[in-house]
C-alpha cells in the first residue's frame, strides 16, 4: 500500500466548548463530590499513606447572616504549585492522578470531574487551599469560567511560607464559617502527624438556596459504584453545620454477606477471543496479545441486591490494574434467572481501559465491550443455574424431612388410638 501523504493543519480546539462537553456528565452535586472524595483518596494513594491515616471530612455549611452556603472537602495531603501547574489544571489529562508518586489503589481519572464540579456548581467561586511542605497556595476559579488562578494573584497566592499547619488550616475553616474544634479526633491526630493538608470549597451550591440536603447527598455518596474503593480505602466523615453525622462515625458501606454454599468468589478466566453477539464476529479480549487474559470475579449475597439501598452494589465492575474504569447494572445483563439479584462481581480487563467514558460509568459501546458483557451475562447465568438447583435440592430435602415428620405425627396419633382399642379388648375378653 502506498505511503499517504498530506500536510497536517495545527490542531486547534475550541477550548470552553471543549471543556463543556468533557464536564456534562457533572451537573450535579450527586456526581460531582464523590470526585472530591475520590480525588483525596488518589492522593493518599500516591503518597503509600497508611490506610488508618487516610481521612476525609466533607463539610456542608448552610448560609448564614455573614456566609453563603458551603461545600468542602479535607484531606491531610496537600499540593505544592508543581502539582497545580503541571497535574491539577490540566483539562482531559488521562495520566493527571498518577503522574508521579505510587500507582497502587489510584482509581484514577482524566483530570476533569473535580474540576468540572468546582465550575459548574457553586453560584460564587470555588477555591483549593493547600498547603505542602511549609509551603501554602490558593487556586480557584469564579463561577460561570473555566480559567483557573492563584487567589487573589501568583504573587501572593503562589507558595506562600506557611509557620503553622494547624494555624493556616484554622484560617483556611474560617473561610467557610468553621473552625478546627468541629473536626473528628482521629482528623486532628491526622494533622499532628501530616505535612500538608488540601481544603477545596464550593461556595454557594446552585440549588441549594434554602438548605443543603445533607442526608440525601450522604446517602448518594454511599450508593454511588464509584464510592466503593474510596469508602473501603479511607475512613470519610461528615460535619453537618459544624456538627459531626452520624455521631462522628465514618462512613462505611454496608456488609454484603454471601449466600450460603457459596461464601468463595469465583474466578473465570476470560477466553482471549469472544464473539460479538451484535454481528457475530470474533474480537480479541488482549489486543490481539498485547494485553494479558483478564479475569471475572463473581460473588453472591445472601440477601435481594435489588431493593434500592442495594442497587449500587448490584453491578459488574470493570477494572484496568487498579484503575476503576467503570461498570454495567447485573439488571441490564440479559439473565433469564430471579437469583442474578444475588450476584455482584468484578472483571478485570485490561483492553477495556481505551473504552472508559469520562464520567467512568458505563462503558463506550462497541464489539469488545458488547462481547465481554454477553460473556459476563453468560456466566451469571450458569452460577444462578447451580443456585438454583442447589436450593431445589434443599427445597425438596426439606418437603421430605417435612412430610417425614407429618407421617411420623400421624403414626404417633393412630398408635394412641391403636393402644386404647387393644386395652378395651382385653378388659371385655
């Protein structure tokens, strides 16, 4: 085949236009904070942190005489203006949450759903006040603009010397009406032992005029498939109003225990070719070998994963190394078995990871991804097949224990009567 030639023109794009569409799927505060609380697990993450000193506190500030209404969100890592420069402000950068430090537990990103929630949900500003080694910035962006900026300018707002972490924190709360005695006593352990902290606010959340929802945005955050490594990775805890949720408790996601027979997951290898059931031709689930055979972890519960605080667990994962790549409902796989309500996995995939949209949900349709969830749907099916007849077996061991003891009742009721009718035989003869 002949060489194509031709004279490529500069790429130019239209820069708020594209940033618009890269932010679309964030138009909520249900999607964008489970970004913030994401975004302070990935720095934990790159830094090795031990998993007890991972801590979050998500704060919510309704509007006062002096403050509008707040949203915020703590961490105990912190940026240096390196990282602001060169991985934060950079829009659609697929390597932005692991650019340098450790990669192990990063869910990763393409830079924009933090980002994307600070711009479009805040009727005033959102603002990152961070500080790392001794070293403290402001960065934010007004509402209605992309262009983020040191606050109020690089001059002042760019690396500042900071003398006291737990004084430029207590000035940072100010801010939002708040002040370091609200914050859990493991957070303040966090800050004695930290050297740096990351404060991002949102002020005046659009929509939340009149008050903020505190129990519905909690109980989204915990529903969200999204939510699950971020929850199980760092203990995250509320401060409604300055007071602490839940009784100080960090949330947690509810304890799926499985079905009984089958408490181990199970592990499939997925075949290196599948076939696309939307024209039947074969594709490569390695890149045609470039890629490693992948696996589908299958687990069960005990209990129906179909009622609603269920359903965010009641998915098939998709996963790149330990990057989250997105997942699909088992409700929208075509299995023909009531007992799918039962089940919930991970597949861990690596020639997924082109197919990741930018919200990380579902996944850019297409023959792999069309094959490989028919496989996934396939597989289910035939563990819902074994549940089934696993629980027929009991069923009808049960029917016969049950009649068994049924018959044996009747016998001990005729044998009274028999008993009786011998006895006034005797006594007439």
């Amino acid at each position: 085949m002949a060489e194509f030639k031709y004279t490529p023109d500069e790429v130019k794009v239209h820069s708020e236009g594209a940033i618009a569409r890269l932010c679309s799927a964030f138009q909520s505060h249900e999607a964008g904070i489970p970004e913030w609380l994401k975004n302070s697990s990935d720095e934990y993450a790159r830094r090795g942190t031990e998993s007890p000193s991972r801590i979050v506190v998500l704060f919510f500030a309704s509007r006062s005489r002096k403050l509008e209404a707040s949203i915020s969100c703590l961490d105990f890592g912190g940026m240096n203006s390196t990282a602001i420069e060169e991985r934060f402000r950079i829009w659609g950068d697929p390597y932005a949450a692991r650019s340098e430090g450790r990669s192990k537990g990063v869910q990763g990103g393409h830079g924009n759903g933090g980002k994307c929630y600070m711009t479009q949900m805040f009727r005033d500003h959102a603002v990152i006040h961070t500080v790392s080694d001794s070293k403290g910035c402001k960065y934010g962006v007004a509402a209605g603009s992309v262009a983020f900026g040191y606050v109020p300018d690089a001059s002042i707002g760019k690396g500042f010397d900071v003398l006291s972490l737990e004084d430029e924190l207590e000035r940072a709360l100010q801010t939002i009406g708040l002040t370091a005695s609200v914050l859990p006593r493991v957070s303040r352990e966090a800050l004695a032992s930290a050297s740096g902290f990351t404060l991002v606010s949102g002020v005046a959340p659009r929509g939340y005029e009149k008050r903020i929802p505190v129990k519905r945005l909690v109980e989204s955050i915990c529903e969200d498939p999204q939510m699950v490594e971020t929850l199980s990775a760092c203990r995250v805890f509320v401060v409604d109003n300055g007071k602490p949720w839940n009784n100080g408790k960090a949330l947690t996601l509810p304890v799926i225990e499985p079905k009984e027979g089958y408490k181990d997951e199970r592990r499939i290898e997925i075949p290196s070719r599948l076939v696309d059931p939307a024209t039947n031709d074969e594709v490569s689930t390695t890149s045609e070998g470039k890629t490693h055979r992948g696996d589908l972890i299958l687990r069960t519960s005990a209990r129906n994963m179909s009622y609603k605080k269920r359903t965010a667990r009641h998915v098939v994962t998709f996963r790149f190394a330990n990057w989250f790549l997105g997942f699909v409902p088992v409700s929208e796989l075509d299995i023909t078995s009531s007992y799918a309500n039962f089940v919930y996995g991970e597949c861990h995939l690596d020639s997924l990871e082109p197919f990741k949209m930018n919200d990380r949900t579902r996944l850019a349709r297409g023959p792999l991804t069309r094959a490989v969830e028919e496989f996934i749907a396939r597989e289910i099916q035939r563990l819902t097949q074994e549940m089934e007849q696993r629980d027929k077996r009991h069923y009808d061991k049960e029917e016969r224990n049950a009649l068994s003891e049924m018959n044996a009742a009747l016998d001990r009721w005729k044998n009274q009567f028999l008993v009786e009718l011998v006895s006034t035989c005797r006594i007439k003869r």
